[in-house]
C-alpha cells in the first residue's frame, strides 16, 4: 500500500484523540476543549475528504 492509503486512517485516529482529549478537559478548561474539539472536526473532515 502506498502512504496516501494510510492518510486518512491517521487523520482519523488523530480525530480520536482529539475527542478523547476534549472529554478529560470539558470539566477543567472550556475554553481548550473547544479548541481541541475545532481540530477533531478539521481532522475528521479531511479524512472524510480524503476517503472521498
């Protein structure tokens, strides 16, 4: 396989951990976890673009 067919799982992967990152952090700092949550969404956006 080639590194493009990789791209996208990792884009998604890291939409995990940005989720998982807003979930410990929603409590303690609001403000960092919707930061955390924009960047999840970017992420999963272009994975989605990127399977497309």
């Amino acid at each position: 396989m080639v590194v493009k067919d990789w791209v996208w799982l990792i884009l998604l992967g890291l939409a995990g951990f940005l989720l998982g990152g807003v979930y410990v952090t929603w409590k303690s700092s609001r403000m960092f976890a919707f930061v955390l949550l924009a960047g999840a969404i970017l992420a999963a956006a272009g994975a989605v673009t990127w399977m497309i």
